[in-house]
C-alpha cells in the first residue's frame, strides 16, 4: 500500500486597484480598483472588474456608459477664466479642450516580488458644468444657450468631441459630457457673444482601462499610479483664459487578483494499491509474471494562474520515490501527472504523463490557458518491469511508502 499525501495550496488573492493619488500641494486625486476572480460559470472569461465606485455620469446614464465600455469619476477640478471671452475668440483664448485621449501605459509592481505588469488607461469622454457669468438672454439680447456658442449650446457636440444624452441647464449655466473618440486632439466651441465670467465646475470624466493578463501573474497587490498634468499647454490642456485649480491629476492603481488551486481527491484516494493490470488472479490463472504493477488515481483540480508540482518522499531512490518491504527491501516507484485540457507546463505542451522527480525538472511551471474549473487529472503511480523482477522473487512480501504530491502556487 502507498499513502498518497495531498496538499492544496490556496491561492493568494491579488488585487489589482487603480487610482488616482498624491501627496503634492496642488494634486487632485482619484482611486481606481479592480479585481480578477475566477467564475466558476463562465471559466473562459479571465479579465478584470472594475470595482471604482462610479460618481459622475454614469450614475444617471449607465446605459451609455456600458454601451461604450467607460466608467466616469468626479474629479474635484474646477477651471476660471482669467478674463472674459470675446465674441469670435482664438482658439485658445476660449473654450477649448484637448484632453490626453491617447493610451498611456501605467507600470505596476508586486508590492512582495516586484514583479512588474502593465495597464493602459484613456481619457474616453469629459463632462460637468458650466456657468457663463450671466444669463444667457442677457448675453445674446433674448436668445438662449443654443445662440451663445457657434453650432449651439454644450449639450451639442465641441467637434470633434461628441455630444451624450441626459444634460439639464439654468439660465446661467448648462450640464455638458462629450464623448472624446481615441486620439482626436482639441475640442472647441467658439463664442458668438462675449462670455463675462466662465467657470467649469464639477469636472467629471470617464475613462477606459486595458488590464493586464490575470492568469500569468501572481498572487498578491500590484500598485502603480499615472500623473497627468493640468493647464495652458499640459496634458489636461482648457487654453490660456481657462485656469485650474490644481495643476495635476494623479491616478494610483492597485490590482487586485482572487486566484483559484484547488485539488481534490475522492474518498479513499490518498490510499494506493499497485496491482498488475486485471488484478493479481488474472495473472495467477496465466502462470506468469504481470509486466508492472500499477494505479491510475483521478483527482479534480481548479487552477486560475500558474502553479508548480513537487514529489516529496519518505524513502528517495535516486530522483524518486521508493517503497520497501517488511524485509528491508526496496524498489524504485514512478510518478506522473496527467492535467486537465487548458493546461500547459513551460514547453506549451498538453501535461500527459509528466514525470514528477525530486528535482522537479519538467513541472516546475503549468500554466492556464483558461481558468481550468473541477476538470479531471491523474496521477501514476507504477513499478516498471526490471524493478518489479525483485519483488516477486519474494512472494508474499508488503511493500509501502510515502509520497507527498504538492500543487504549489508560489512559482
């Protein structure tokens, strides 16, 4: 008899939070998380959630926002204008935005190794509210909003910039969010009337994530942050007139990553019993020796990430296990693994057979292709042919051992 010994190592969690944050005077800050938990019902999906509470646009129009894949946050950024807008201003002498709509990578390191990985974010759409310094008849003698701003008021579209649904406004101001495609440069809208005192308040934005690959990395907390700069000429950049009230936006980002291992073995199945094929009878009813003695055992394993196994022994044979008999004798027993489809070990190939050996060369590292849930595997154990020869000139002899298989997360 060998006694299988099973070890199931858990997974450490590992988050990955993103946000916004930092101590320098003059910084706004903001707090992105999203985390990576493995669904047991849909195993072929391995991203991120994001898990930032949502304040800003998407709290009254999540539809869009889910359409567009964005998540919006409400910035404490506000914008004056140091003098008024003139009827038919420049450019940069009125409202305009050029906002930072391009990819940016983010580096996030392993708060424990220092592993590192990357996450990509982009400013997707800019919104808030805006108040003109007076009522919008008063400047246009009689007309409305639509008439203060060349192609109408802000819940239009600041080509290229485009215009979302849902906005309100007052006599003095209006709501306003446009959605800003990938890399489209400056938005404008031009002043038909000279504006006397505008002000942006209550910024909010949205934004898209690209996350890393959760199945390669490991267990535990990857932080990272992305500065933008805000004014004339950085990245948040409102012209010359539109000044801010903090001169940076900061994101920190924390990923966080709820890895699954997890193997289980049938009642009974941490207790082995080599036998020849058909059982010891049939081979008695041949009258000649069985060519090896052997068991399958089948366990169920879940897997989220990377793992390694190990081979553990109470008696080592060379780069082996051993089992001895009650006479002192000993033999050599092979170990193998056989791991569910939608693992590979370090070559990209399907585990079939792989040997397990002291040294663990060969399954020092499986990878998920997917996330692998209950999904079968087994383990051999056999006593190949020349060893078995000395055990069966012992008839009656018992044979046992040891072996401690370990699935280990900690690659």
């Amino acid at each position: 008899m060998i006694a299988l010994k099973k070890w199931s190592v858990p997974m450490v969690a590992v988050v990955l939070a993103m946000g916004l944050g930092s101590v320098a005077v003059q910084a706004a800050t903001q707090d992105i998380t999203a985390v990576f938990r493995p669904d047991p019902s849909n195993p072929m999906v391995n991203k991120f959630t994001n898990t930032t509470p949502i304040t800003g646009h998407c709290v009254t129009q999540p539809a869009f926002c889910a359409g567009w894949g964005v998540f919006s946050l409400l910035t404490t950024l506000s914008f004056s204008a140091n003098q008024p807008i003139v009827a038919g201003n420049e450019m940069r002498q009125g409202a305009m935005f050029n906002v930072p709509s391009q990819w940016r990578p983010v580096q996030v390191t392993h708060s424990r190794t220092g592993e590192q990985e990357t996450v990509e974010m982009r400013i997707a759409a800019l919104g808030g509210w805006h108040e003109l310094g007076a009522r919008a008849s008063q400047i246009t003698g009689g007309g409305g909003h639509n008439e203060v701003w060349e192609g109408g008021g802000w819940s239009r579209d600041a080509l290229p910039c485009l215009r979302t649904n849902g906005q309100v406004e007052t006599s003095t101001g209006m709501a306003y969010f446009w959605r800003i495609p990938e890399g489209v440069g400056t938005c404008v809208k031009q002043a038909r009337f000279q504006v006397p005192n505008l002000r942006y308040t209550s910024i909010h934005l949205a934004y898209e994530l690209r996350t890393p690959n959760p199945l390669v990395m490991s267990s535990g907390e990857y932080y990272g942050s992305l500065a933008y700069s805000v004014g004339p000429g950085m990245d948040f950049d409102m012209g010359d007139v539109m000044i801010p009230n903090d001169n940076n936006l900061t994101f920190n980002f924390v990923l966080n990553v709820e890895h699954a291992l997890k193997v289980d073995l049938p009642p009974g199945g941490n207790r082995i019993e080599l036998l020849p094929q058909g059982g010891w009878q049939a081979w008695l009813n041949q009258g000649r020796a069985p060519s090896r003695l052997y068991r399958d055992q089948t366990f169920r394993l879940a897997a989220s990430s990377r793992f390694k196994m190990q081979l553990e022994c109470s008696l080592v044979i060379n780069n082996t296990c051993g089992l001895r008999s009650d006479q002192g004798d000993e033999v050599p027993l092979q170990v193998a693994v056989t791991l569910p489809q939608g693992l590979a070990g370090q070559d990209d190939q399907a585990v079939n057979r792989r040997p397990l050996r002291l040294d663990g060369v060969g399954t020092e590292l499986f990878q998920p292709l997917y996330y692998v849930n209950d999904r079968p595997g087994t383990l051999h154990f056999e006593v190949v042919r020349d060893d078995m020869a000395e055990m069966l000139k012992r008839p009656g002899s018992t044979y046992s051992g040891v072996v401690t298989v370990v699935w280990d997360s900690e690659v």
